[in-house]
C-alpha cells in the first residue's frame, strides 16, 4: 500500500490559468507556424518545384506531434527520454530552412532576418519543453513510490564523493528514500568501525567471509543496534557479569606402590564445567532460534569467541549438551506465567 500522498488536486483558478498558458503557447506556435511556412516554401521551391509547400508543412507538423506524444507519455508516466531530442531536431531543422537565405545573401547576411526567423521556432520548443518537465513532474507525484528521491545539491558541492558513493548504493540496494539511505549509511560507517576496532586496520584481509559479504550487502548491524529481519548482528551482546564461583581444591593424590606409565589420553569436560558460560550461552541460543538457525557446536563456539571470552572446542559442545537439556530462562518465565 502506497503511504505516499498523491498531487494536489488544482483548484479552479489553476485550472483555468493552465488554459489560457496552453492556449497562449498555441498561439505562439501558430504564428511561428505561419512565419516559417512562406519562408521555408519560397526557399525549397527550386529543388520540390509544386510539392515545395509539403517541406514546411511536415517539418512544422512533426515539431507539434513528437513534442505532444511526449507530453502524453510523460503524463501517462511512459516516457522515451530520446524522443524530446526529435522535435529540437526538427525546430533546429526550421531555424536552418528560416535562416539559410538571409544568412548566405550575396550583400551579407541580414541579422534582423536571421533572428526574426529563429526566435519564434526557439521559444515554441522552450514552452513545449517547460510543459513537459511540469507535466512529468506531476506525473511522477502520483507515482512517488517508484521514483528515486534525489540528493540535495549543496551535498553533491562539499561531499562529492562520498554522496556519489551513497547515490550509488541507493541505486544498487534499491533505496528510494533518502533519509532511510542516511540511517544506513550511519548503520554503514558504525559496523566498519567495529570491524576495525576488533580486526585492525587490515580488516578487509582478517574478517571472516561472511562478515565481509553482510559488510558489502549493507545488511551487517552494528553493536549495539537493534537488529532487523533482514539484519544481522555484528557482535552478540555481553551478557550481565555474574558473580564467579570459588574454584574448587582438588585433593592431593594418593602415592602409588608402583608407578605405571601415563596414558596422554584427553579427558572430558563435564556439562557442569561451564556454569559460567550458561548465561551467554542462552543468549546466543535465542539470537540464533530468532533467525531461524540451527545452533551447532562450532556455531556456539564462534558466537561465545567473538564476544571476547575464551572457548575451547570441547567446551562448546559441553555448553551445548547443557543448553540442550536444561530449559532456559524464556520457558521458565512461560512456564510461571502459565502456572
């Protein structure tokens, strides 16, 4: 549904001010008519001989037709750019036809003749084109959600090329408002910032692929912001500090008779073992059932690195088993709720 509101609509008094314009611009383009047709006869008659009188008629004709078949396209928000450079060809055609004689005269060429002939083919085609930049203008008002919002020029004069890179990624990312294409743009400069705060200078070469490839879509979030459908968060939020347990003492080890050879075996780490890691865990867990992602070992390991917290492989997945026996505080809250 189109928010966007349509053009006013003319009151009476506009109505018939663009009535009189419309005639007036008529009658321009009659006189012109009428001025060029004797002059361009009298000089085609040596070469079209009876049929000389067909050169004015055409040439003046085709000028009206292709300048009101732009007019209706535009309004008709159909418009052929290339179709407005007919009919300038077409009036530099008459000006020419008009001007030739007095321009090349044996004593000279006549001035007064020379401007007398162009000005009024000018000004026809300076009206119908001043018509039709209105027409389309009112034309793409009731067609606003379509139609790429511009840039002021006072931009374009003290940032060049930053608002010609902005201009182009609205044009690539298909952004027609321009403040929604500023808030990106912020959204933009923010996660870069991020990624060189946690990469360095050389982030472009140390981000993940991933990460560039959200970076370059312009879907990449920066901390801290609140994160879209179609967003994703550049860093997982730190969870709230939590009091550390006591590390707990292990007891001495009782001294064998006989020594026996160490077996280099790896020992695994108890679900017990990351109780300070549950709460981060629970939040990575419901960052990614909120996008729809199946949350795997290495998944949850990635998460709980870049948050800046230390993570072995093994711990992950004892962190996973965990989460995935346990309830977490959402269905407890659901479930006091419901009791």
């Amino acid at each position: 549904m189109n928010d966007q509101p349509g053009p006013r609509p003319l009151s009476e008094g506009e109505q018939t001010l663009i009535s009189v314009t419309a005639a007036a611009v008529g009658v321009l383009g009659l006189i012109g008519f009428v001025i060029s047709f004797a002059t361009v006869m009298d000089a085609a008659k040596p070469t079209f001989g009876p049929l000389a009188f067909l050169l004015p008629l055409g040439v003046d004709l085709g000028i009206g037709v292709f300048s009101a078949l732009d007019i209706v396209l535009a309004r008709l928000d159909m418009r052929v750019r290339w179709l407005r450079f007919i009919p300038w060809t077409l009036t530099a055609v008459t000006v020419y036809l008009n001007v030739a004689a007095y321009a090349t005269a044996p004593g000279g060429p006549n001035w007064f003749a020379v401007v007398a002939h162009a000005i009024l083919p000018g000004l026809w085609v300076v009206a119908v084109e001043i018509g039709t930049h209105a027409v389309r203008k009112r034309a793409n008002l009731a067609n606003s959600s379509r139609r790429l919002d511009s840039i002021r020029v006072s931009r374009w004069l003290l940032s060049p090329v930053p608002t010609f890179a902005l201009w182009r990624r609205m044009v690539l990312w298909e952004v027609r408002s321009y403040p929604e294409a500023l808030n990106r743009e912020r959204e933009r400069i923010l996660a870069k910032t991020d990624l060189q705060d946690r990469y360095g200078r050389l982030w472009q070469f140390k981000a993940s692929r991933r990460e560039r490839a959200l970076y370059k879509l312009g879907e990449l979030a920066p901390a801290g912001a609140p994160v879209q459908a179609e967003a994703v968060r550049l860093t997982p939020p730190v969870p709230p500090s939590t009091p550390k347990r006591p590390a707990l003492t292990a007891a001495p080890a009782r001294k064998s008779s006989s020594r026996k050879p160490r077996k280099t075996t790896r020992s695994a780490i108890a679900p017990s073992e990351v109780d300070d890691l549950m709460p981060l865990g629970w939040q990575v867990a419901a960052d990614h059932d909120a996008r729809g992602v199946t949350l795997t070992r290495d998944r949850l390991r990635d998460a709980v690195r870049q948050t800046g917290r230390s993570i072995s492989t093994d711990r992950a997945g004892a962190l996973l088993a965990r989460l995935r026996t346990e309830a977490g505080p959402a269905a407890e809250n659901a479930e006091q709720e419901a009791a």
